[in-house]
C-alpha cells in the first residue's frame, strides 16, 4: 500500500512538473514579448512574403513558435493558416556598407497582428538579451506594410539601447494598421536611427516617449511625417535639453493634419536646423510649444510652424537675434491664423519681433 501510495505521488508531481513547463512555455511565448520572437499572427489565413535587395542574409521563419526553422524563401510566398502564426530569425553580427545597402521587406496579404521582439531578426538564439542593431540592419522592414495590426495584449518590442546609423530607417512607413508604436529605449541616438520611421502611418494615435536625450544629425528626421490620424502626443515626448548637431527634429510631424496638442520642446541650446518644418501644415494646431532658447542658429525655426492655419498663439523666449544668422525664422509663421497672440521674453522690446510676426491682427504680449 505504501508503494502504491508514493507511485500516485511520483505520478502527480511528474504531472504537475509537465503542466507548468508547459505553462511556462505559454508564458514566455505569449506574455513576455521580449523572449518571443518578432511574430505576425493571421487573422484569417493568407501569405507571407519576403523581398530582399543586396544580400541580408539568411532568413529564418516559424509556424511552431520556434520549434522548427526553416529558411525562409524571398519572393515566393508562405502560406499561414488562420489564426496561425509565423515567427522570424536571423543571425546578425554586422553591419551593411553604404555602397550595398542590403536589407529585407516582410509583406503580407491579410491582416495580422505583429508583436515579439524585433531582435530576433539580430540574434537568432539569444535575442531575449541582444541589446545592439546593426547598420541598417532593420530599416524598410515592413515598408508598405498595411495589414499589420497592434495585438491587444502583446506588444511589439524594440529593446536595443545601442543603435547604428539608419538601423531603423523607413522601418514602418505606409502602415496603414498600425494605432501604437513600440517603446523606444535607447538614450543615444545616432544619425537617420528614425529617419521616416513612421511616416504616413495613417491611423497611428498612441506614440510612445522617445527617451533619447543624445541626438545626432537628423536621427528623427519625418519620424512621424504624414500621420493623419494624429492627434495628441505626450507632453514628455522628447528628452532633449541640447541639440548636439543639425536637422535632428526635421519635419517630425509634418503634414500632422490633425494635430491638436504638440510635445513640449525643452531645449535651451539650438543647432542648425534642428526645427526646421517640424509642424509644417499641422492645420489643426492652435497653440504652439514654448520655445524655451534664448539664442537662435543658423535655420533653426525655418518654416517651423508655416501651414499650421489654426495656429493663434506662440511663447518664443529668444533674446538674442544676429541678422548675420541665415534663415532661422525664414517663413517660420508663414500662412498661421490671420489672428493671435506672440509671448515674447521679457527681456526684448516689442519691435524685436515686429517684422517676424507675420500678420497685423497678431499681438505682442509679455510671456508670464
């Protein structure tokens, strides 16, 4: 009886062993979307399709959640059922050259939802922990991709910290489904990280803070151009107290149209066209940011804010404006509300800014 009681025993703990590894299994795969690979799962059943131009690489690809590789085929579709997923692979421990510019497409024909981490495409064993993207190494990614979708509780992760010159260029741009974009970590930003990274995501309406408080020559340069469907950001969106070199926030939103509330701008040391068409026919912004710098450069505000026809009121604390400067209030104000208020630094006179407001029906007040 004794041996038949601790045979029940044994049987039950084996049991209660293979349930939770299983669990575990689900857990990892489905809640923890940093050791899940980058993964589409179909709503209804369709194909995917993998372009290349230059050589990427080998691409690895899933339909067992990792359990089988295979490598995956360019431009001979995959067929994944509904409700069935497909994950992505690749090993990665370099960059592209300049002159090759290699790099890979993934297209779908039905909608699906996208989340995982994104660096299994860079590390395809260790991923949970790759924390470097390589040169170009995701850039035009799911370009032109209009069926990806946001999962309602798995996200999309883009953990790398240590980013690489246009690493994500044009990653998602023309994705029509998407309506939140990936957490953006990496503190240091280098030149074209984010070049176009959303541009003409239609329907985008949450975006994530950008962390970085480094930037680098046009790192953000139309991150968020064409967003229609835009209309508020976080007031904490952008980090930045300095402008390391030029054209880093270039036409970020542009063609915002329904922008109504833009992110505070709380650098106080400018570069060379740093701002330049950064809410250009945003028509739907009625109050611009405080622009906390009091030294302009080179550019700096070039057509900044011109198109944004709701525009009435604007905080510009500069106080120092050398007419050798070229450009920077070039056509910043051009085609605003005929009507409004400029806050100006208590530490200019009003005829400071009389010729660079561009209507009679505008005021000039005192910033509080």
């Amino acid at each position: 009886m004794r041996k038949l009681s601790i045979f029940f025993i044994t049987l039950i703990s084996i049991l209660i062993s293979f349930v939770a590894c299983n669990n575990s299994v689900d857990d990892v795969f489905d809640n923890k979307p940093e050791n899940t690979p980058l993964t589409l799962e179909f709503i209804d059943a369709g194909n995917v399709t993998l372009t290349k131009e230059g050589n990427p690489g080998e691409i690895y690809y899933s339909l067992d959640l990792g359990n089988t590789t295979t490598i995956a085929p360019f431009d001979t579709p995959i067929s994944v059922p509904a409700g069935g997923k497909i994950s992505f692979y690749r090993n990665l421990d370099h960059g592209f050259d300049d002159d090759e510019y290699d790099y890979f497409t993934i297209n779908c024909d039905k909608d699906c939802y996208i989340y995982g981490n994104v660096m299994s495409l860079i590390s395809k064993e260790g991923f949970g922990k790759a924390n470097k993207v390589f040169k170009y190494a995701l850039n035009n990614l799911f370009k032109g991709n209009t069926h990806i979708k946001n999962h309602n509780s798995i996200d999309l992760v883009l953990p790398a910290t240590e980013l690489a010159y246009w690493c994500y260029g044009n990653m998602f741009e023309g994705c029509k489904g998407l309506k939140k974009t990936p957490k953006l970590p990496a503190t240091k930003l280098v030149p074209y990280c984010y070049y176009y990274m959303f541009y003409k995501c239609t329907t985008l309406e949450d975006i994530s803070a950008i962390s970085a408080t480094e930037l680098d020559d046009s790192c953000c340069l139309g991150m968020f151009a064409g967003c229609t469907g835009l209309k508020t950001v976080p007031e904490d969106l952008l980090s930045a107290t300095k402008m390391n070199v030029g054209h880093c926030y270039r036409s970020m939103f542009a063609g915002c149209t329904s922008l109504i509330k833009a992110p505070a701008l709380p650098a106080t040391e400018l570069a060379e066209y740093c701002y330049t068409f950064m809410f250009e026919n945003c028509t739907s912004l009625e109050t611009a940011p405080v622009l906390p710098a009091e030294s302009l450069k080179n550019a700096c505000y070039y057509d900044m804010f011109a198109g944004c026809s709701s525009l009435q009121s604007i905080t510009c604390l500069a106080k120092t404006y050398e007419s050798t400067l070229f450009g920077c209030l070039h056509y910043w104000l051009e085609n605003v509300a005929g009507s409004g208020t400029f806050y100006r630094s208590p530490n200019v006179p009003d005829s400071f800014w009389t010729s660079d407001i561009p209507y009679s029906g505008w005021t000039i007040q005192v910033a509080q």
